[in-house]
C-alpha cells in the first residue's frame, strides 16, 4: 500500500513497486491521477493496482480505509506511508487549523496506518514499512516549523519501532529525503519553489523512491539519499542549536515575506 501516490515520491514509489512485481494498494484524495497511475502500471508492468480514494487528515475516512481493507481477502505485506505536506511562512501568522492538518497527516495519519498493520506483519513474521520522513527532522527550522517538527516525529517514532521489531522478520525503514522535486513547494505556498530549493541540491523523485524500496527491501533503518542530504542530516545532528538556530532563523528571513 502507498499513501500519496497520486504525484511526486509516492507515484514514482508504486512506479518502484511495480517493476519489481509487487501488487499495490494505492491511497491518494485524486481519483483521476490514481486511476491513471493504476493503468500505467497494469499496462507497463502486469501488476494489480487498486485505487482507494481517502481523505487521510480525516480519521473516519482513515478507519473506514483500515476496516475495508483488513475485512477483505487482501492482504498487506508492505506499507509506504508516503501522505504529508508542509507549510512555509512564521507559524503565528499561519492559519491555525491549516498547520493542525499537517500534524493530523504527517504524524496521526502515518502513526494509524504503521499500527493497523504491524501486528498482523509481525504474527506472519514478515513485512516491512517505509515511512517518508526528511532531513529537516534532524533540525528545526523557523519558517517550516509545524512541517520540521512532525518529521522529527516520523524519524524517531521509526526508529523506535524498527528497534522494537528486530528479529521478528518485520522492519520499519525511514526515508529522508532532502530537496526534491515534486509538489511540495507549491503546496506549502512558496510558489514555484525559487528560493527554497536550490537547484544543484533537488534531487529527482524517481532516485528517492527507488533508494527508499532497497531501504525498505533490505530491512535498513533509515535511508538518507544523496550525498548532500547525509550531510546535512550530520550537520543538523551535531551543530549546537545555539549556532544553527539563528542561522536558520536569517535564511528564512531571507525567503519569507514579512
């Protein structure tokens, strides 16, 4: 199952998937763009694609996925909780219930769809998970402030379990990825992305995905792809804050408005 999948990480994940032979399960709110990513992999590759159209910020749409999926005769091996979006600008001047919603996708949504499956991963003593995380969960950062702190959330929460689960056959894999490009930038409302991600730094989404299925497929704990992204996942983790927050607060005053 892939959450996410209409663009971006996600689709070229199920894209990853499929050429490896794996049936999917593919969860996204765009019907259109899911049917279409359905029939390219059923015509490109033979496999089965479902389509399940969700809402994951709504957890009775969340439940209502869990409960159909798990009453069937389907069964889910592997789970990419791919499903998150961010926010730039201060977070005092965000809209309060829009900054509510990343939290409600990008931690409650993951945290859901990792337990609703985990257990029956563990009696079969096989499975594996692959939460999308970033490298801006090694730092916080002013000006992503909601977005940076949820996927701080994602790595450890990860982690932990990964820990959990070692010698079960079951694996949690937390994928870090840095500037990409995919949607995320005009989602966040930073536009066409100028200034927020530097061209000589984005790297293209079909590279992350196919780094986080090895990841996942080996039964790695984190995968961060990229040279310069495991640099600055090393640097985030070992320059004190009292340095790196107020540089982080100048360059994010630099790309903001007001």
């Amino acid at each position: 199952m892939v959450t996410g999948a209409s663009a971006g990480i996600g689709a070229e994940l199920a894209r990853e998937l499929a050429a490896r032979g794996y049936d999917l399960i593919l969860v996204a709110r765009r019907a259109d763009r899911l049917g279409a990513l359905a029939e390219e992999l059923r015509l490109g590759t033979g496999v089965s694609a479902a389509v399940e159209t969700c809402d994951l910020i709504d957890p009775g749409a969340r439940l209502e996925l869990v409960e159909r999926l798990q009453s069937g005769e389907t069964i889910v091996t592997g789970v990419c909780n791919n499903a998150g979006f961010g926010s730039v600008g201060h977070f005092s001047r965000r809209p309060l219930e829009r900054e509510q919603d990343i939290v409600r996708l990008n931690v409650d949504a993951l945290h859901h769809l990792t337990g609703a499956w985990l257990g029956s991963m563990v009696e079969r003593g096989a499975g594996a998970i692959l939460n999308v995380g970033s490298t801006s969960a090694y730092q916080p950062l002013p000006g992503m402030a909601t977005y940076a702190a949820t996927k701080a959330f994602v790595q450890s929460f990860s982690e932990s379990v990964h820990a959990e689960l070692a010698g079960s056959g079951v694996s949690v894999t937390c994928l870090s990825p840095g500037f990409t490009r995919t949607e995320f930038a005009d989602v966040a409302g930073a536009g066409d992305g100028q200034g927020l991600t530097p061209g000589f730094l984005t790297m293209d989404a079909h590279d992350v995905a196919r780094a986080g299925v090895e990841g996942m497929i080996a039964g790695r704990r984190t995968v961060v792809p990229g040279v310069q992204n495991k640099a600055t996942a090393l640097g985030g983790r070992l320059v004190p804050r009292s340095l790196l927050l107020p540089i982080a607060r100048r360059v994010a005053a630099d790309r903001l408005d007001g």
